[in-house]
C-alpha cells in the first residue's frame, strides 16, 4: 500500500524526534488514526479524556522536558476545545504543535456539519496556522510549524482536511512553486552589542542597593545569576513562572514576587536603587519599584518582550546564559554588603513568619501547613505543578524548591484545570521521577477528576510510580470569594462560591489510586510521607479552611476597607474570616528567633 499523507505525517514528527501526542479521536482525523494503527503507534497516541486537557498534558511535557509539545483533535468542536490549552502555551511562551483535523474540502464552504473556519479561529492562538490542502505542501508547512514553535516558544497548528490526510502521498518535486523542506533546527546564542553590556554595567556598578528579578528565561542562567547576584551583592526575587530557577535555600533569595509573593520579595523591590531584570515578563509594575526610584536594566531573548513592564535605562537583547557571562567581567564587586545582610535578614525572617502561620489553628486545617508540611519532603528531583486558586499562593509562598526540583503553573492566563494534566505530561516527559500535583477542588471538579483516569490508565508503565494529587477541599471556589472581599467589598455570594461535596479519596481509589482524607492537623505529615512512599498514585483530600486568608505582602488600606465593608454587608463566614484573618497576620509580629 502506498504512503498515505497521514502516514508521512507520523513518519515526518517521528524524523522530528516527537515521541508522544496527546490527543483525543474523532472523524475529522480518522485518516491520522488509521496511519497510527499502520505505524505501530509511533509517535505514541496518549488518549485524553477531553481535547482541552490533551492540550494541558502537551503544555506540561513541553514546559518540563524542554521539547515542543505535540497535540492533536478532530476538527470542528475537538479543535475549539483545544484552545484554552493553546492559550495557556501561547501566553507563557512554551513550544506547541496542534494538528486538526477538518471536514473535506471538498465540503468546506457549504455548511456542513462540524464545519469551523478553523483558520480564522486559530489565526491568533498559533504563531503560524496553516491549513494544508494538497500532499506536496505537508513537509514544508510540518517543518514550519516545528521550528517556529521551538524558535518563537509559541504555539503552531496545521488544518488538514480529513480527505487530504487519505490522499496518497506524493513529495515536493524540483519544480516552480514547489516548496521543499528539511528537518532540524539549531540553537542560537544571542549576545548584545559591547556598548550595550559597557551600559548595563555603569548602571548596576553604580548602584548600592542592586535588586535582581529572574523569570523562567533564566533558566539555564542559575549559576550566572547566582555570580552576578554575588559581585553586586543583591537580593533576588523570582516570577511566579521562575520559581525553579534558583534554590530558596540560597539565604538571598527572597521568593516569588508579585500579589501572591513574600514580604522580603515586596520589600527588596520598595527599598533598591537598582534593578535588573532576567527574564521575566513580569506584568504588575506596582510590585516594582517606583518611578524614578531606581536605574534599571533588562535582559531577554524576545524583542518584542523589551522595554516593557518598567521604564529600563539598559535593554540588553540577548540570551541570558550568554549575556549575564559577558556582563559578569564587566561587574565591580560591592565591599559594603549592608544591602545583603538587610536582605537576608528579612528573608529568614520571613521564613520563621511562614513557620509560624502553618501553625495556626483553623477548622478544620490549615492550607498553609499543608504545604508547609509537604515542603521539606519533598523529593530533590521532584516536579510539582500547581493549579489556579488559592492552591496558587501556598505554592508561591511555601514551598521551598531546591536541588534538580521543577515547577510550574498556568502563569500568564492562569487558567483553572491544568495542574492534574500538566503532572501527565511531566510524567511522559520525566517517568522515573515523582511528580506531585496541587489542585484546589474547584479546579479538581473542572479537570482533575477526569486526568485521574488517565493518571490510572499510565502509572504501571512508568519507572517511578509516584503521582500525588493534593487536594485542597475547602468546599468554595477559595480565590474568586477572597478576591470578592478584598477588592470589591462583597460578601461571599453562595450560589456562585460554593462547590458540591465529592469524595476525592473515594473516586481516586476507583481509577487505581491510594485514596487517603485527612481532616487532623496532627495527621497531615504522615499523609504526605506515605503518599510520597508509595509504590502508585496517589490522591491525598486534605480537608481545609476557606477563612484562612491569602494576606497579600503588603495590603493597602483600599484592601482594608473592602474586607471591612464585606464582612459589615453580611458574608456568611464572616466571624471565621475576621479569626483567622487576625491569627495569620498576628503571626508577623511575634518575637523572633535570633
């Protein structure tokens, strides 16, 4: 039997070294099925249970393997609910290839079922869309697809029309108007001008209170950042999506900045007279210093990511590894390190504050000792992902990552529901280490229960068994309620706020888990150390307190005042969030250890 298009597709992603698509059937694609029987499953068919979470497991293989993710749906409604995956890989610049199938084209144009203007409805999600129409146009257009999404870290989409995937398969020839193509893509490093490093280095050797903020385009930097940091005696505080990129084991850096940040991030920022900036696309200028307040300096890889965010005096282009090495030589070396002594002061005492509040009671637990508990458990090679929620900022201010640890969440669109299906991909991507993923029930009851199924299906097959799902039960959709409060001065509207009750445990033991529920402060340890143990997945329904407050790192009285006028307008747990409220925040001004 003769190649069909859909067979040199497979044959063409397998020359590209994809080794899994995550993908849900359907008839706008039948023809690719048929060739994936043909091909032996190579690249591997890993079944979703819903084209939106195929689209999040391509996410989380792509963000912790450092490959371009690959997903595939039929076309028509497999293709819509693809999006808000894409979406998330778009905004937080991470490699992905989708491939959508479509109605024949022989039909396009006439109404006919399940027929989208699928051009048009990805012409914004994917850097390049391109619908294929005939065999000889397929290399050229897959090719393109794979090198700008791995060159721009954006996402890609080819539209093949399910007659054409059927089509037998004939390559571009030596001829007018004919495209031909080849595999393979090779990394660029991207230096800036010598002026431009000579420029960015008066400014930070002239200042005495240097701040540095990394995101995940540092990465690869950690070693040069560390350096840097060292010469100009800097804090360093991190993007929620660069939370992996150093230790926070180093005693200088501060954590992750922004609304769901830690005080000595919030401080270093208010205090400098200098900033640099790695890497990160930080969004929230009033988390930066003033204007005015500071000289500041920014390096990234993306042209159209410069000058952004914050009026920087230097704008360096470049690839961070590369630059922050030709900038090293460049650097003075601070003698007065009052600024760093200040600085790592303030973080251990921030440590001890985050002690402190784990410990406090709540009915029936705590969700900051929950993941205080879990943070010095954790495994050095663990990948934690985390969803949207409150589940969010106990990530971002407890747990300590450390050695070869990754991590990640839906950082720029901050999407519910990926947090299960990103540990899929994380587990395709990474299956001898232990993957633990941290979800709120709200997004549990969006996604997460059906990736448990997946999870289920896959566990057996990988080196490392070990997929924690920590489940924050609080009954409410936590961070909306919170954000109701403290911005609108709105009380907590049940009908929209509160979630039915589902027994997590139970259904997770159904799809092959350890199940366990702990609703005993004194029980939350040992329900991680088990689970972290165990020889299968495991779902841990850690029943919480929705009155304890995510305390921002710093509150204006704007935020004061809303609480107040939410609790005055009668919202229902309102005794309970003033309790808790005034035992977190009390827990700033006890002594200290010296």
């Amino acid at each position: 039997m003769a190649d069909t298009v859909a067979d040199y597709l497979l044959r063409r992603l397998r020359t590209w070294g994809v080794e899994h698509v995550f993908a849900y059937p359907g008839d706008g694609i039948n023809g690719i099925l048929a060739a994936w029987g043909r091909a032996d499953d190579d690249p591997r068919f890993i079944q979703a249970r819903h084209e939106e979470l195929a689209a999040f497991e391509a996410v989380g293989y792509a963000k912790f393997s450092g490959e371009v993710g690959v997903c595939a749906a039929t076309g028509g409604p497999g293709a819509i609910h693809l999006l808000n995956g894409l979406y998330d890989a778009k905004l937080d610049h991470v490699p992905v290839v989708a491939i959508v199938g479509q109605q024949a084209s022989t039909s396009l144009g006439g109404a006919y079922q399940q027929e989208v203007d699928l051009s048009s409805l990805y012409k914004d999600v994917a850097e390049y869309a391109q619908f294929v129409s005939t065999p000889q146009q397929l290399p050229n257009a897959l090719d393109r697809a794979m090198r700008t999404s791995v060159a721009r870290r954006t996402v890609t989409a080819l539209i093949i029309p399910n007659d054409v995937q059927e089509m037998t398969y004939s390559p571009p020839t030596h001829a007018f108007k004919m495209v031909p193509s080849s595999v393979g893509i090779s990394e660029a490093v991207t230096t800036p001008a010598e002026a431009d490093l000579e420029r960015a280095a008066e400014v930070l050797n002239a200042g005495e209170r240097v701040a540095i903020m990394v995101g995940q385009g540092a990465r690869k930097a950690a070693g040069e950042v560390t350096a840097v940091a060292d010469v100009l005696g800097a804090g360093v505080s991190k993007a929620l999506l660069g939370k992996d990129v150093l230790s926070d084991d180093l005693p200088w850096v501060t954590g992750a900045a922004g609304l769901l940040g830690t005080r000595p991030s919030w401080e270093l920022m208010r205090d400098c007279d200098t900033l640099l900036m790695i890497g990160a696309s930080f969004p929230y200028s009033q988390f930066l210093p003033e204007f005015e307040q500071a000289r500041a300096v920014q390096i990234d890889i993306d042209p159209t990511m410069i000058g952004m965010r914050y009026p920087f005096e230097v704008n360096l282009l470049g690839d961070a590894k590369a630059t922050l090495s030709a900038l090293l030589p460049r650097l003075r070396r601070k003698q007065d390190r009052a600024w760093r002594e200040e600085v790592e002061s303030g973080v251990r005492d921030w440590w001890e504050v985050m002690e402190r509040r784990a410990g406090v009671d709540a009915e029936p637990l705590n969700p900051e000792r929950v993941f205080h508990e879990l943070s010095p458990q954790l495994p050095d090679d663990a990948i934690i992902t985390a969803d949207s929620g409150s589940a969010a900022n106990w990530y971002a201010r407890h747990l300590r990552v450390r050695g070869r640890m990754r991590c990640s969440l839906s950082g720029t669109l901050a999407t519910m529901g990926p947090g299960a299906p990103y540990a899929t991909g994380a587990k395709f991507a990474h299956p001898d280490r232990p993957v633990i993923a941290l979800v709120g029930d709200g997004a549990m009851q969006m996604n997460g229960i059906n990736e448990l199924i997946t999870i289920g299906q896959h566990w057996r097959e990988w080196q490392d068994p070990r997929v924690v799902v920590g489940v924050l039960n609080n009954g409410d959709l936590n961070q909306v309620t919170w954000e109701m409060r403290a911005l609108n001065g709105a009380p907590q509207f049940l009908p929209s706020q509160r979630l039915p009750e589902f027994d997590y445990a139970e259904f997770a033991r159904s799809a092959g888990f350890r199940g366990i529920r702990v609703a005993d402060p004194g029980s939350v340890a040992d329900a991680w150390a088990e689970a972290l143990s165990s020889d299968r997945p495991c779902l841990i329904d850690f029943v919480t307190d929705p009155a304890v407050p995510p305390i921002p790192p710093q509150a204006d009285w704007s935020q004061v005042e809303s609480m107040a006028e939410a609790m005055l307008r009668g919202d229902p747990d309102a005794w309970s969030v003033v309790t808790e409220g005034v035992k977190s925040k009390a827990q700033e001004f006890l002594p200290r250890r010296r």
